[in-house]
C-alpha cells in the first residue's frame, strides 16, 4: 500500500447518512421538522448525497417512522442526490411515492447477520430486493445496493472477499445497480483490507460507483478512507457528528464523522465540496435533539486552526521571562 498522504487537489464525494444510519438507533424521536431543517442545512453544506430516511417497518426503526414527511418536505437543492433505504418491495413502493432519486437497498453479505436483521436468508433477500429492481426501473429510480458486513461480520467473523465479490456481481451484473455500497457495519475493516477490497472492485467494475461506508467503532475509520482512497475509491458515506450504528449488531458505534472526515481531506488537499463550517455548525445541534453527546472531536476541539486565546497572565509571563533572558545575557 503505498499512501498518499498529500494528495493533489482531487474530488471526493460525500455522502451524508447522519439523518438513517445516524438516527435509526437514537431512543429519541427526533422531531420531523428538526430533521427536515438538519437535512436542508447539509444540502445547502454542499453533500454530493443524503441519505435521507428509511422506508423499513416502522415497529423494526420507530425514530424513522416519518419517513414519507421527510423526504417530501426536505428542499432539493439541484445536483444534489436525496436517496433512502429499502429492505423491501413495501418500502420501495412508499420510496418510490415519496420521490426518492435513489433507492439504496440493503442486504448483508453475512447470513448470520442478514437473519438478525432483515429476518430473511440472503436469497430471499435478493429474490426481493430484484423485485424492488424492476420497481425502480419502472419507475426511473436509480439503484445502489448496501452490503453490510463487507468486511466481517459480528456473529460469522470474516467474510471472504470472493463471498462479497460474488454478490456485487449479482446486483451489478444481474440486476443492473448503479451503485455499490461496501459497507463495514461493524467496525471490522482495517487498512489493508480495504485497500484490497476496493483495488478488487474497482478492477471488476470500472463504470460502477464503489462507495465505502465505515464505522468508527474501533479507531480506524480515518485509516479506513485513506486507504479507500489510495484505493482509487472516491466516495464515502459519513454521519454529522459520528452518530449511528446497527441496531441489529451487539456494541455497534457510530459511522465515521463527517466533519472529521472532510477536515482532514481539506488538509490533504481533496476537494470534497463541502463547506465545514456549515457542518460543525449543523452537528452542534445534535446533542440537544437526540439528548446526549456526540463522538466528533471537531465539534469539540474545533478546526486545527481555530485558535484559542492566551492565558489571562499571557502577558506578564512574557515580561518576566524576557527579563529572565536579558539578565542572564547581561
Ligand atoms: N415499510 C413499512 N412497513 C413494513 C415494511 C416497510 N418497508 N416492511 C414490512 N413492514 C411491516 C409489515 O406491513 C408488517 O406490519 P403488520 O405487522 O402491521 O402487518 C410488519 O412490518 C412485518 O412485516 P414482514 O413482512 O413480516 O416483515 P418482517 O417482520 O420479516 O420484517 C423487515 C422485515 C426487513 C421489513 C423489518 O425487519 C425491517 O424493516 N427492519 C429494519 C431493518 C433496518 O432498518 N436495519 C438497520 C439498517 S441496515
Ligand atoms: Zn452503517
């Protein structure tokens, strides 16, 4: 693996999932109206993609459970991509009513954690999610397919590159996706790993949009992207305030940060389109809507060169110390 650690100015595309993945496993209820102004703020940050909800049962995800609301009160800002989670030919259908520009389905490349989470084997979930396919071509919806556990899963450990290889050629080669999603629900992915993964894809599959999606449950999502990028790999999902996480998965954490993310691809000189600021400033507000604090170091600490004002005795210990010197050169 050989990083490139300054990289010319390149694009980077983000896709925000702070509103599904970040909200779906929140006790509280955030108010509809408060993710309708959340999702505004982020469009107007400059996201490439929101994910905006999940059309799931809403006895499985209560706090996405306005889902309809959402997605057709949010304001579209063009060039903007709204997408949304379906599990199901059910969710596709209130999808599809509600003017989703992108149906993101969602199957698991672990039978384990398919079972746990979408109560299906993965067959039955991909008999239905080609049916869900023909939906949306229909109705001229575009396709990306999430595959959780790419890169381990909780209850099988790993999963092998060949088994998560074999189902994106079902969903890109079969059923025509757009879009592939590689996603480390789990926080399993390390460096190398993904570096493979993604080399292996991209080869594969040229003309498909790869997007990686990492949890920060273990310390390496930043690893994890840069290795993504080194990789060749262009876009990745990322949550305000590193919100979020598997329902479904024992001790699951929250999604790489947004803020965190596109501060550090500032610095290294990719260009993310997305105006930080306007996010830190959206992330802010999280705690008091869902009623605890966030992981984002940004938020805490601010941008690296946001500065702090010296100590209140700043001055006097510069005259004694200037005093000390010129004493002591006297
Ligand atoms: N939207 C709304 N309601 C749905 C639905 C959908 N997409 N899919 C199922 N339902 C409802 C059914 O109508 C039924 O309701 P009822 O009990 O009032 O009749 C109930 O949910 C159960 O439906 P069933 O078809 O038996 O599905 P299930 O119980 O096997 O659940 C899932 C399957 C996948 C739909 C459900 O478990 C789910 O939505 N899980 C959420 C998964 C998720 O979001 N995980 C985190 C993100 S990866
Ligand atoms: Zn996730």
């Amino acid at each position: 693996m050989n990083m490139v650690w300054n990289g010319n100015a390149q694009g980077v595309r983000m896709c925000e999932v702070g509103l599904r993945d970040g909200l779906q496993v929140e006790a509280a209820f955030v108010p509809t109206a408060e993710k309708i102004a959340l999702c505004n703020e982020l469009s107007r940050a400059g996201m490439s993609k929101i994910e905006v909800t999940a059309f799931v049962s809403p006895q499985a995800i209560p706090a996405l459970r306005d889902a309809e609301v959402v997605l057709r009160e949010i304001e579209r800002v063009p060039g903007v991509v709204y997408t949304a989670l379906v599990p199901n030919v059910r969710g596709a259908e209130r999808a599809i009513d509600a003017r989703a520009d992108e149906m993101n389905l969602v199957m698991s490349a672990s039978e384990s954690h398919n079972l746990a989470n979408l109560r299906m084997l993965r067959e039955q979930s991909f008999r239905a999610l080609s049916e869900v396919a023909a939906l949306a071509r229909q109705a001229g919806v575009a396709v990306n397919v999430s595959l959780s556990c790419s890169f381990g899963c909780p209850i099988e450990g790993d999963v092998a590159d060949a088994e998560v290889l074999g189902w994106c050629a079902r969903f890109v080669d079969e059923l025509g996706a757009a879009g592939v999603t590689l996603c480390d629900t789990t926080g399993m992915a390390w460096p190398g790993q993904v570096h493979a993964l993604t080399r292996a894809f991209l080869q594969r599959w040229p003309g498909t949009g790869l997007t990686l999606h990492f949890h920060n449950t273990r310390g390496m999502g930043l690893a994890n992207v840069l290795a993504g990028i080194d990789a060749g790999a262009r876009r990745f999902d990322a949550s305000i305030g590193g919100i979020g996480g598997c329902p479904y998965a024992p001790g699951a954490t929250g999604n790489v940060c947004s803020e965190e993310i596109v501060h550090a691809l500032d610095l290294m000189g990719y260009d993310t389109g997305v105006d930080l600021a306007r996010v830190i400033d959206a992330a802010r507000r999280l705690p008091a809507l869902i009623g605890h604090d966030i992981p984002s170091q940004v938020v805490k600490a601010g941008r690296r060169l946001d500065l702090h004002a010296p100590p209140d005795d700043f001055a006097a210990t510069h005259e004694r110390a200037l005093a000390r010197e010129q004493a002591r050169t006297r």
